[in-house]
C-alpha cells in the first residue's frame, strides 16, 4: 500500500516570492539608512505572515481549512488565503481515482480450502468533508476494510464458485465496500480479482479430475454412437429381411468397393460367386484398373 499524499510539499512559490520579495525592499531600506535594525525585523515577521498566508491547491485537490481548530470549510482548486496564525490546512485530499491492491492470504473457502487471493480496487473521494472528518487515515482505512471483506466474502463461496465466478465476487465485494465507505465520502468504482492461488497438490488433484471427466465423456459418446450405429443396422435389416434382391445388390457393392482398393484381398464363398455373379463383378473392377493405367 502506498500513501500518495506521503512526502509531497505545498511549499508555493509565489508564497516564496511574496516573502523574498518583501525581504529585498527591507534590506534596500536598510542599505540607505532609512530602517532601523528593529524596523527590518517588523518587515521580516510581516513578509513571513504573508508567505504563511498564501496558498495553492491542485486542480485535483481540496484543503481542509481549520480556524481556531474548527472545521470551517475547503478551500481550493488554485490560489487562496488564510489567516495566519487563526488558520492552518489540516491536510490536502486528492479527489482522483486511486487504485488499492490488497490480498487475503491462506484464507479458508466454505469448503475447507486454502487460498492466496489478489485484488484491486479503484476508488475516490467524493465528499471531502466527510472524509477529513469521519475517519483518521481513510488510506490505510480502505485497504484494511477491503482486505476484510475479501476475506468474508471467500469464507462465503466454495472453492469452484470461486474459480467460475470472478466478476460475481467482484461485484459482490465492491457492495461490500461501498456500505462501508459512502459513510466516509468515499467511493468504490470497481474491483477486480487478480489471482487466486490454490495449493499445489490441489492443483493436481482437481487436473486428474477434470481429464478423468474428459475421458469418461469420450466413453460416453463413443457408447453412444454405437447405439445409433446399431440402430442403424436393425433398420436395414428390416428392409432387407423381404428384398432378398436388395441385399445381394448391397452385398455386390460392398465388395465392388472392397475390390477398388489396391493390394486388397477378399475371400468369398464359392456358392456366393454362384448366387451373386462376382465373376462379372470381377472382370469389370480388372476392366477399370486397366482403363485406369493407359488414362
């Protein structure tokens, strides 16, 4: 997690040169002789009160202003002032989209099982004063609760649901979060689930399962393509059973085609060359193989 408002300044330069400025005339006053050294120091603390007094925000940013130690407004995008003294900015609050990344480690599922989950949430800050005022640190305030509800919402879903349904427990989580944070003015745009790792001998287990499952599919399309085949074959059964012509035309064909094929050897019964004249079957397939040679 990474705190993007740590290290960065507000120091303004046209505070800087209000300052320096106001410096430069006291000292040329001073050169001439027309200052006394208690004068420069008046003209010192005011050139400070008016550099502490001179602010500017970002475009992207609001300051929370406190008087006195009581909220009393925003200030900003741009130049504006304070009193001094009275006044002090308690913090800048960036109002872009920010992106949070949080994991649940070994974290059990509803059915008992281990895992690693990645994520990410991108969120904003929609009202400022809510923000500075109800919680302390809302940064590390978001990616704790979003940690947190990881967590419920893994210990809620099963292990496959988890695998199959990733954009469901986004939404669901990104639910979670929104109740928690639009009290502090902040909401969550979208969540998104990197990763979620599971142990390596459960790994292997649930790959044996799904190719145990892949093979008894094939077995039971292959089964079931046989039951079709057959099918078939009762109902040209029933067609031949009364059409004994048929049945040697279908006979003649199959080994009409069994004879096409090169380097092919059929054996038939004697009575079946009687009965199905595969003499004649014979010299015109020998009749085609030749015509086939001189093409």
């Amino acid at each position: 997690m990474i705190d993007l408002n740590k290290g960065k300044s507000h120091v303004n330069s046209i505070a800087l040169v209000a300052f320096f400025v106001i410096i430069g005339i006291g000292l040329v006053f001073a050169a001439v002789k027309m200052m006394t050294p208690l004068g420069y120091l008046l003209v010192v603390f005011l050139a400070m009160i008016l550099a502490s007094a001179i602010k500017v925000a970002d475009q992207w940013e609001k300051a929370v202003v406190l008087r006195m130690g009581k909220f009393i407004g925003l200030r900003g995008p741009g130049l504006f002032f304070i009193i001094p003294i009275f006044d002090r900015i308690d913090k800048f609050v960036d109002q872009r989209v920010r992106v949070t990344d949080f994991k649940a480690e070994q974290t059990l599922t509803k059915d008992t099982v281990p895992v690693n989950v990645d994520a990410v949430v991108y969120w904003t800050v929609w009202d400022v004063e809510k923000t500075a005022l109800e919680v302390q640190d809302y940064i590390t305030a978001v990616y704790f609760i979003a940690q947190t509800g990881l967590r419920d919402i893994i210990g809620k879903h099963e292990l496959a649901d988890l695998l199959m349904n990733r954009e469901k427990i986004a939404a669901a989580l990104q639910v979670a979060l929104d109740e928690h944070t639009n009290p502090w003015g902040i909401t969550c745009q979208t969540v998104g689930i990197k990763d979620i790792v599971i142990p390596d001998a459960l790994a292997d287990a649930m790959s044996k399962q799904a190719q145990a499952e892949r093979e008894r599919q094939a077995r039971i399309i292959l089964g079931t393509a046989e039951t079709e085949i057959s099918e078939k074959f009762k109902q040209a059964s029933e067609n031949y059973i009364d059409n004994p012509i048929a049945l040697q035309l279908r006979g003649m064909n199959m080994l009409f085609e069994g004879l096409k094929e090169k380097g092919s050897l059929i054996i038939v019964p004697s009575s079946a060359l009687e009965s199905m004249n595969l003499g004649a079957v014979g010299g015109l397939t020998a009749l085609a193989e030749s015509q086939k040679k001189k093409e």
